[in-house]
C-alpha cells in the first residue's frame, strides 16, 4: 500500500523503519509536529521521526496543525492508501480522516479500551498493572475509541520505568503495527469495535503532576517515581529547590527504621525517605543546577540535618 506515516518521537522510528524496510507498502511522506527549538542555543531541531524521514529521501510534512489547507491539498495529492500513525502529537481533523481510504491506524501503547489518552505507560505503572500492551486501531474523532484490528501483550517487571516499558512496546508495536498494514492490505484483517466497560483515561502527564507525594504508600511512591522516569522526571521539594528523583528501592519492614514521610535518614551507605508506610531507599538525584548524582553523594555533599525531609 501506500502510506504516508505520521509520527513524532522516538518511540514511533522502530515503526517507521520496519514500515520502510517492507517490501510490500511504499512510505511516500512522513507528517510530523514543526522543527522545535533545543540545547543552549534553542536552534531548531527536527523530530526524530523527519530525521530518520530525511535520512532515506522521504518527503517531510511539518504542519502547524492538521488542518492547515495547504498540508490537507498535499496530503490529497499524495492519495495514500492509509495513514498509520506512531505518537504524533495532533489532533486529526475530519477532513484529514477522510483522506485515505482505509483512514488512519494509530498504534496506541496500551491495551483499548484501557488508558485512552497521551501518557497510557507512565498510567499503567503507576496504576500497579502487571500487564500491559500495543494496540492498532483505525482513528475517529472521540478520543482513542476507534474499532481495533490487533493487540500485543507486554508483562511490566517490578523494576521497569516508564522508559524501559516504552522501549519495549516500541519494538513490539512495530511488528503489530507492520502486521496490520499487512491485513488491512489482503483484506484479511477487519477492525473490531472497543467494548463499552474498561474504560480508563491516561491525560499527559505535566511537571507538576511529577512531583512525588511521601505521604503515600512506599509501593505508589515507587510506582510513581518509575512512572515518571525519565519524562517528565520525578521531583520533590527540598530547602526550597526542586532535587529530581531517580528510580528508588523499597526496604523490608524488618529493617528500615520508622520515618514520618518525607523525612530524610542518611546512613553509610544509603538515604532513605519516609513515606506512609516504610521508608524507600533514594537511588540517583539531581539537585537545581547540579550533575545527576548517587543519594549518598548528594547527602554528603548536602550536610543534611536531622528532621530534614523531602516534600
């Protein structure tokens, strides 16, 4: 078939690239969000999918949004056969649905009718689920809710982050998505509607909503802070700075020492924090304007003082 593919991240190149390498469907453009500003110099940066789009001479289409009437004309001079979508990051119009005539299949992380929205990983680890997966479906207008043509399923360990989970379905997710394609191509494939119960929502996640609250259990503390690892980067407030929070460990109840939450424990060789239940062990921080560091470093180098705590 002939597709033009719409992606942003770097999660979406393992599906472009297996897209690309197919010998039965032909990439004719890429749509991705506007080059964006980065680094200490702010200069403009493509997106990871228009590099790799670059990269093999595939057209580039960056419009400031869906609708915008000349990327629409462009899209209709392409006739694309279908329109498979990794993360792009915009809201699809009607009139851009209506395009290719087996419409757009976007590859969600997460299993629908569970976790509709932009951040269905860092949900699903902070909700405590053992499994997860990948999910194609054809995109209408209500959010995620389109009928769905295949699924993969994907264990989450009692270690992953949100980054390493995301990797994972990535590559998964790609094969799925290529299958699908495949399917849709033979007619071999018809997309079947979402059921009406399990229906949960997973909104993107902002810096705000990274901020770890202690007054919690240790296992949503440490659910929250793999949730957030490495975007946006879990944080709490300390004398007045925001320390980001790596990865932490739980402690046997046995032996870690009462702690209210929050507070701070700095031991020879490990910090631990209170939370509402044990203490959670601090695995790597980066205070304000410092390099990422161990907890014990950081706690040295601190001085921290009896009563300290994170909040």
């Amino acid at each position: 078939m002939r597709l033009v593919f719409a992606g942003t991240p770097e999660a979406a190149l393992p599906s472009l690239r297996a897209l690309i390498d197919s010998a039965r469907h032909e990439v004719a453009a890429v749509v991705t969000r506007p080059d964006a500003p980065a680094g200490r110099g702010r200069r403009l940066v493509r997106s990871p999918v228009g590099a790799l789009a670059d990269e093999h001479g595939i057209e580039v289409l960056t419009p400031p949004r869906a609708g915008d009437p000349d990327f629409l004309a462009r899209l209709a001079e392409l006739a694309p056969d279908a329109c498979p979508v990794v993360a792009y990051g915009a809201l699809l119009p009607q009139r851009a649905l209506d395009v290719p005539r087996h419409g757009w299949v976007n590859l969600h992380f997460s299993l629908l009718p569970a976790w509709r929205g932009a951040a269905p990983v860092q949900a699903a680890i902070r909700a405590g689920d053992e499994i997860t997966g990948a999910s194609t479906f054809r995109i209408v207008p209500e959010l995620d809710a389109g009928p769905v043509f295949g699924v993969v399923t994907e264990k989450i360990g009692p270690t992953d982050t949100a980054g390493q989970l995301l990797d994972r379905l990535a590559t998964s997710g790609a094969r799925l998505l290529l299958s699908t394609m495949d399917g849709i191509e033979d007619g071999s494939l018809e997309a079947v509607p979402q059921p009406a119960d399990g229906v949960s929502y997973a909104p993107k996640v902002t810096v705000a909503d990274a901020r770890v609250a202690f007054d919690q259990p240790a296992v949503a503390v440490d659910r929250h802070v793999r949730a957030m690892t490495p975007e946006p980067g879990a944080w709490a407030g300390f004398r007045g700075e925001r320390l980001k929070l790596g990865p932490v460990e739980l402690t046997e109840p046995a032996g870690a020492p009462a702690l209210p939450p929050g507070e701070l424990l700095v031991e020879r060789e490990r910090v631990l924090a209170g939370t509402a239940t044990t203490p959670v062990r601090l695995g790597a921080v980066q205070a304000q304007g410092k390099k990422r560091m161990a907890a014990t470093d950081w706690a040295r180098g601190s001085r921290i003082e009896r009563g300290e705590r994170l909040t």
